[in-house]
C-alpha cells in the first residue's frame, strides 16, 4: 500500500506476434516506483495500448491487428478479468484508445480511421460501434505518408473534444460525437512530412505539444478550447545534434507541475527534457532510455517509465525535482513492450 493507503498497480500491454505476454499486471512499491511483475493475461493478441476508467475499476485494450479490436477488463481484484468477448472496430491496426463522451474512441493506423464504440453503465463495451470516421489525405513521405494513418486519439482536458493525431496526413482534426459518429470540426495542418504521431496538453490548458515520428521533433501550439482550435507555434528538435542513425519518436509525457516535458526517440534509445517557457520549449538534456526502441513514456508518482519494445523491458527513472532530469533506477522484463498505465 502507498502512504495514501492505495493500492497502485501498473498495467503493461505488448506485442503478442512479437513474443510479449499480452497484457502484464505489477505492483507498484510506493517510494522506489520499482514494479513487481504480478502475472499476465494472453486472450487479446497485441494489446499495444491501454487506458483506464476514471474510477480505476475497468481497463480497454485496443488488439493491433489487421481486424482491429478493443477489449474491456474488469481490474477490482488482484487480476484483470475479461468483461465480455473482444468488438471488432472496423478498422485495420489501431494503435491508440481514449475514453471520450461515454465511447471508447479507438485510432486505427492501418486504416487511417477513428471509432467509437459506445460504453454500457456497467462500463463493459457495446456490442459493434457506433460509428466511425474515415481521414482522407496524404503526406510527401514517400513510404509512410502515402495515405491517412491515425495514431492517437486523445480527448482535451474538458472532455468538449476529441483530438486525432494523423502521422499519414500531418494534421491534427478536433472531432466531436455526433449520435455516437465520430465527426470533424475542423482539421490542423502541420509542417509536411513532420509525422505527428502523439498530443498531449499542458496543465495550463492553453497549449499542446505533438510529437514528430518522421522528424524528430516537437510542435508547440496553443490550445483555444472555446472554440476547439490548435494553432502550431514552433517546432523543436528531440536532439541536441544531428541523429547519428534512425531516430523515430514515440512517447511525450508533461510533468503534473507543467515545469517538464519529456519524449522518447527510439533508434537513438533516449529520453529528452525540456524546459517548458510559454510558448517555446528549451530542449536541456537527452539521458539513455535504458533499452532499445522506447515506445511508450509514462508518468507516475515522481517517477517516469519507459516500455522499450525491442530489448523487451520496461525501465523507470527518478526525477530531480529542480531539472527534470531522469536517473535510471531499474527495469522488469515484459518481452516486446509497448506502454504502462497506472491505476
């Protein structure tokens, strides 16, 4: 038990094609933020991303595969238990799932498409969904950017709208639900062939970073919820130089303080710091990620978590509370790992 008298527990998803357990429950040791692997559970085939309720009490599961799927877990007792068989989504390989106006709104990068399934009261997932929204476009990247390719949907930090991050068409389009129908109020360009790939919001409310997979980069822009729009502002390098190979970025996590951002690249296997200042970030320092190719970042209690897919663990780091800087602490071996949630 934590100091607060709560139980903390991680939840890990992974690449089951790729040798991964499925999904992964820890422990979390209150002070250390050191994880004990607790078990797992392998009916969904690559759970690759995970979300939680509000009130901890169920878990959604996207299943990136070719028919896409989400899957819904009840988490109360010491293992997640199926709650009901797997919803097939409508599209192909989706990547990322945010619970959004009573849906779970599901991104889904092979078919470049949004959907929402609608969630009973009992938090279990409606039958089929109810609607689904197709991006249309293209990007001048000649091999990832020849169609749509949504790879987050994140809802903003008043719940009016829903934000889908498209890597294949460099936008990002604020939506709303319209009878369940997942439905565009307006679409934001960003640079060509940047390959925006995650949003998140400052605490402030008023602005939000996209992370940049083709460029490693970080797009600043200033949130108006008002009216529902992003404005780009500038573009910051993940790297103090040059990339000395591949250099794809993944995860991008604010600090709860609104001080930090941190993202992952993976390829250069680094963690990145900025300073946030207004409308600019100051890029201060880059630390090893621990492991090879970090998919995922994570924030919890002081402590900041890296799923590293290819060398199959997942790392945390303390924090210093004056920079921002990560010091690598310890890791668990979760084969093929992809993200960590918290709960």
């Amino acid at each position: 038990m934590a100091a607060d008298g709560r139980r903390h527990r991680a939840f890990i998803g992974s690449f089951t094609a790729a040798g991964g357990p499925g999904l992964v429950t820890a422990e979390v040791r209150p002070g250390s933020g050191a994880l004990i692997l607790t078990g797992g559970l392998g009916t969904v085939p690559d759970p690759s991303y995970l979300a939680l309720s509000p009130d901890g009490g169920m878990l959604y599961a996207v299943s990136e595969t070719a028919d896409g799927a989400v899957a819904a877990f009840r988490v109360g007792g010491d293992k997640p238990e199926p709650a009901g068989p797997p919803v097939r989504v409508e599209g192909g390989g989706p990547t990322h799932l945010a619970l959004y106006a009573g849906h779970v709104l599901t991104a889904n990068y092979g078919s470049g498409s949004v959907t929402a399934v609608p969630l009973r009261p009992d938090g279990t997932l409606d039958a089929a969904p109810s609607g689904l929204l197709q991006h249309t476009g293209s990007g001048p990247h000649d091999r990832r950017q020849r169609g749509p390719h949504a790879h987050q949907v994140q809802p903003d930090p008043g719940g009016r709208w829903a934000l889908s991050v498209d890597l294949g068409t460099d936008s990002v389009r604020v939506c709303t639900l319209d009878g369940g129908v997942p439905t565009v109020h307006r679409e934001i360009a960003l640079r060509p062939g940047s390959g925006p790939r995650h949003l998140v919001f400052h605490p402030d409310g008023e602005h939000a970073y996209v992370v940049n997979e083709l460029t490693p980069t970080v797009t600043v822009c200033r949130w108006d919820p008002g009216v529902g729009s992003l404005k780009p502002l500038t573009e910051v390098p993940v790297l103090p130089g040059a990339p000395a190979g591949d250099a794809y970025p993944s995860g991008i996590v604010v600090s709860p303080d609104g001080r930090f951002v941190w993202t992952a690249t993976r390829g250069e296997d680094v963690l990145s710091v900025f300073a946030a200042q207004g409308d600019g970030l100051r890029l201060t320092g880059t630390v090893p990620c621990g492991g090879h190719w970090p998919r995922a970042l994570a924030w919890h209690a002081g402590f900041l978590y890296s799923a590293n897919e290819r060398s199959g663990d997942v790392t945390w780091f303390a924090v210093d509370e004056r920079t921002g800087l990560p010091r690598y602490d310890d890791g668990v071996e979760v084969a093929a790992a992809s993200c960590v949630v918290f709960g």
